[in-house]
C-alpha cells in the first residue's frame, strides 16, 4: 500500500484518537465533529509536514506517527523543510543489520557506491535526453566508465554537463542551495525525497547516519544522501515540467508545494515493473540489507 504524505500549511491541531490522526482547524470552528470526515488512519501515513508555527501536535500522536515508521518533517521561518523525526527502531533485527552495516568491507561500499553513481548518470542522460533534446552519448559512456568508487569522479563531470544544458535558458542558473529559481523547487523536492529514503532506510533495519559515500561529520543521513542520488533525476523532471508550464516559480508557494508533494507516487520503473517513488525505496533499501548481509552484490535502484 502506498502509504499518504500529508501537508499541513495553516494553523491547526493535530491530535489522535482511535489510532486515527484527528485535524482542528481552528479557521473552521472546530471541525472535530466526530464524523471522521477530519480523520485519517495513521497506518496510511508515511511523510507528514508541518509547515506553520501555529501547528500544535500532540506527543501521543508523534509517539503513534513514529511507532508506525512515518517520518514527520518540520519547516523553518521560509517554508523549507529543517528537520526530520524518524522512529529509532523500525524492524525487528535492527541490531543485526546495524552491524553488518558497520562491517561492510571497504571494496563492497566502493562497488555499491560505482553501481549508484552509474544509475544516478544513467538516469540523468534520460532526463536531460528527454526534455531538452541535448545529446548525452558523453554521459552514456561515462556511466560504462565509472570504476569503484568513482575514482576518476565522473559523477561531478556529469553533474556539470546535466545542470548547464538542463535549465540553460535561465540566466545565471547554477545548482546550488541558495541560487536562482528553480534551486527553491530543486531543494524542496530534495528535502522530500531525503525524508522518504530516510524512511525506509529505517524501516529496513539500517543506520541512516552511515554512508557509503558521504562521511560528513555534521550530517545525521549520510546513507540516505547516498542511496537517494539516483532518485534525484525523477525529482529533476518534475521540476523541469512546472518551469516548462510556466508557472511562477520565483515564489515556493502551496500549489507548487501541493505538485512536489505528489514526489512519493511519482512512477518509476523497478525490478522490470512500474512502481510509486516511496514503493520502489523499499525495494532499494531492502536490496542494499541483503548487500551488507553478504547476500548480495547488487543494489537495486529505479530507472525511468
């Protein structure tokens, strides 16, 4: 089942009853009339985001959203996601997988991290292929050449052809967190899909905090930086096609925000079948717990 994202922009109060997430508005009397119409089952729910300092949510229903493995986002003064809340346990030999985790040898992570780099470029050639008609038989054959590890770091020569042919017609665009539009739609759908990743890193029984790329002392989700970057291209097409519907986008409002939301069912292919974004992680998290278990060699990631 694909499990709900739920966004929540004005003041309200959220409370729980019956194991149902219970919504107040206060801009609508009250609205708890006990017909359910307010209500949502918590076992549907895998993102929450609480965007407005006059949200009030109760410690019973963050224990509940928790306990179900749903991942709550919290946003600062300018409307962009600042913070994660994951459960602490999320499957029941968490323990186990934690240290195969931390004793994967170091040719392993170098060999998972080559076939990510690979299907983060292969992905990419897609989408700039398919929206800009720009020729990517560079990118194709950088893919058939990354070796382990990306030793000759051919993900960054790759992100510096996709990023200047992708959006080529916005003057002074470069990819970065506080550049020009569309990095605010870009960083937003990031914030996203890094919750959704996070997620179910958890849910499979790994440490979100231990990558196998990314070693930032300060970031609590290397993993999940890691694991979500062949993802990052289904977020890119999205993007591109609200700049292409021309749409005002110099301004993060709720209509965009309400279309980057939609990131969770986004289709993608995986294991030769269509599945939702948040569905397909799973199958990714759950290939990369076999690879630590020396089950496997192989990740499983999606393409388009």
């Amino acid at each position: 089942m694909i499990k709900r994202t739920l966004y929540f922009g004005n003041p309200a109060y959220l409370s729980m009853r019956n194991s149902q997430l219970v919504i107040n508005l206060p801009d609508a009397n009250g609205m708890d009339d006990r017909t359910g119409n307010n209500t949502i089952p918590i076992e549907d729910i895998g993102v929450v985001v609480l965007d407005h300092k006059q949200i009030t949510i109760t410690h019973g229903l963050l224990e509940s959203l928790l306990a179900n493995n749903a991942a709550v986002i919290t946003c600062d003064s300018s409307r962009m996601p600042v913070g994660l809340m994951l459960p602490l346990s999320g499957n029941t030999i968490q323990s186990e997988r934690f240290q195969n985790q931390i004793e994967a040898s170091l040719p392993l992570q170098k060999q998972l991290w080559q076939q990510t780099v690979q299907a983060k470029i292969q992905n990419q050639a897609y989408v700039l292929n398919k929206t800009r008609k720009v020729v990517v038989k560079n990118m194709l054959v950088w893919v058939a050449d990354v070796k382990s590890g990306d030793s000759d770091n051919l993900e960054a020569r790759a992100a510096a052809y996709y990023w200047r042919n992708l959006f080529s017609d916005i003057d002074e665009f470069t990819r970065g967190r506080e550049g020009v539009p569309p990095n605010n739609l870009l960083n937003y759908g990031y914030a996203i899909l890094r919750a959704v990743v996070a997620r179910s890193l958890v849910t499979s029984g790994l440490l979100p905090t231990l990558g196998i790329h990314h070693h930032n002392r300060y970031n609590a989700y290397c993993l999940a930086d890691d694991i979500m970057e062949p993802y990052r291209p289904f977020v890119d097409k999205l993007v591109v096609e609200i700049v292409d519907s021309g749409e005002d986008i110099s301004e993060l409002g709720k209509a965009l925000k309400a279309k980057l939301l939609n990131i969770p069912i986004l289709d993608v292919m995986i294991n030769n079948q269509r599945s939702p974004l948040m569905i397909a992680v799973g199958f990714t998290t759950a290939s990369l717990t076999k690879c630590y278990a020396g089950e496997s060699r192989k990740i499983t990631y999606p393409v388009f």
